[in-house]
C-alpha cells in the first residue's frame, strides 16, 4: 500500500510538473479568469510560444482581460502564424478577411487561409470555399469552391455544410438539385448553425427538395433566430419576420406542435 500511495503521489507531481504555466493560463481562460490568463501567457507568448501567442491574439480581439483591440490581436495571430499555427494562420486570415487591425486584403486573407487549410484545418478550408464562390481575392472559381467545401465537410464542419448545400442549391459548380441543398442544410441545421437551419426552413416552406410543411419551417426559423451567428441581430430579425410570414399560413394547433419541436430539438 505504501509502494502504491508513493507511486500516486509521484504521478500526481509530475503531472504538475508536466502541467506548467501553459496549461494553468489555459484553465484560467477557461474559467473567466482572463487576468490570471493574461499573466501566465504573456510571458510565454514574448518568448516565441505560439500556443500562448493564439491566446493572446484571441484575448485581444475579444477583449477578455484586455481591451479589445484588433491591431494587437493581429500582431500576436502574425507571431503565432508566421510559426506554422493553423488556427492562427486561419484567425489572421480573418483579420484580413474584415479588416480588423490591419487593412482589408482579400489577397492576404487567401494566403494565410491557404496556410491552414493545407494543414486540413476545416475552418479555412470552409472560408477557402466561400472566398472562391465570391472571387474575393482571387477570379472566381466554383470548381475550387467546391472542392475545399467538400474537405471541409469531410470533417464534418457545420458553415461548409451549409455552403455546399448553397451550391447545390443553386447550381453553382454542380447541377441544381434541391434534394442535396436539403441534406446538407440539414447536416448543418442538425448542428445548430443557423444559417443553415434558415436555409432549411425556405426548403420546407417551398418544398423544395423536400416535402412542403410550414411546422418544420417555423421550428427551424425558431431555432435559427435563437442561434449564434457572426451577424446575430440581422439575421435574428431575418428569421422572426420570416416566422411571422408563415404563422399565418398556420392553424393555432400547428404552431403549438411547431414551438414544442423546437423546444425539444437537441443539436447532434
């Protein structure tokens, strides 16, 4: 029993030990304590940690801590980024994306999403997707759009769900075909993102690609309108005046079996 006691206590040291301030900072962040955070990661992130450098980058363009301030955000993404770190090549790339610390450049945006997504990180591969159906930053080209949608999607990744289902929707690189805007409006409706989950509900009002009932399209604007979206208060706006355009069309019992199933929904 001593050996066993000995041997625990010497495991559970070396865990500690093995923990560091990263892993501590990392917890604090996790807990809301962006002041203890901030004072572990800064000096690790000021002598090249990239891990610590992403953290900071996120804390400042959220102002967890700090105030926010884009420009500083970018500087320690660039640091992180310039590194190999994809989730930092990806969140500089956004900064480019937006202009949000340094100057709109799609160009740019394209370089540091390429980064990441030939790292197979999902996000850039979905933001790759999006910026070649637009031609933003590059002419544009529905064949690659499609194609880092659909790695994007092999992760299973919610937003490339949805801008496949775009694609197909609309005959975009692909013939038109309702039925897979459908399926894959739903792959991402079913994990709660709410652009698809709106998309879904205009299929079901129109019975496009599936079959015409006005109870899911109110249950998945209804659900829409309650998700987080990088434009929350439009698009929330968006789903409640499309709501309201439906319940009329809609018998007091429908609507009730409509607000139950979105009471009840639970994201897969």
């Amino acid at each position: 029993m001593r050996q066993l006691m000995l041997g625990l206590l010497m495991c559970s040291a070396l865990s500690s030990a093995v923990a560091g301030p990263f892993e501590d900072g990392a917890a604090a962040y996790e807990r809301g304590d962006y002041a203890t955070a901030l004072r572990l990661m800064r000096p690790m992130a000021e002598q090249g940690n990239a891990s610590a450098q992403l953290k900071l980058g996120l804390m400042y363009g959220l102002g967890q801590g700090v105030p926010q301030d884009y420009t500083k955000s970018a500087k320690w993404y660039l640091k992180a980024a310039e590194q190999g770190n994809a989730s930092a090549q990806f969140n500089l790339g956004i900064r480019y994306d937006n202009g949000q610390g340094v100057p709109q450049d799609y160009a740019m945006a394209m370089k540091w999403y390429r980064k990441a997504a030939d790292q197979g990180y999902a996000p850039a591969q979905s933001s790759l997707g999006a910026m070649y159906g637009l031609g933003q930053g590059i002419p544009r080209d529905y064949h690659e759009s499609l194609k880092w949608y659909r790695r994007a999607v092999e992760q299973g990744y919610a937003i490339a769900q949805t801008g496949l289902g775009v694609m197909y929707e609309n005959g975009r690189g692909v013939p038109q075909n309702y039925s897979e805007a459908a399926k894959w409006y739903r792959k991402s409706a079913d994990q709660g993102e709410a652009t698809g989950q709106h998309n879904l509900a205009s299929m079901y009002y129109y019975g496009q690609g599936v079959s015409q009932d006005y109870v899911q399209a109110y249950k998945w604007l209804s659900l829409a309108a309650a998700g987080d979206t990088v434009a929350a208060t439009d698009h929330q706006a968006k789903a409640l005046k499309n709501r309201d355009i439906i319940a009329k069309k809609m018998a007091p019992a429908q609507i009730a079996e409509a607000e139950r199933l979105a009471r009840e929904w639970k994201p897969k």
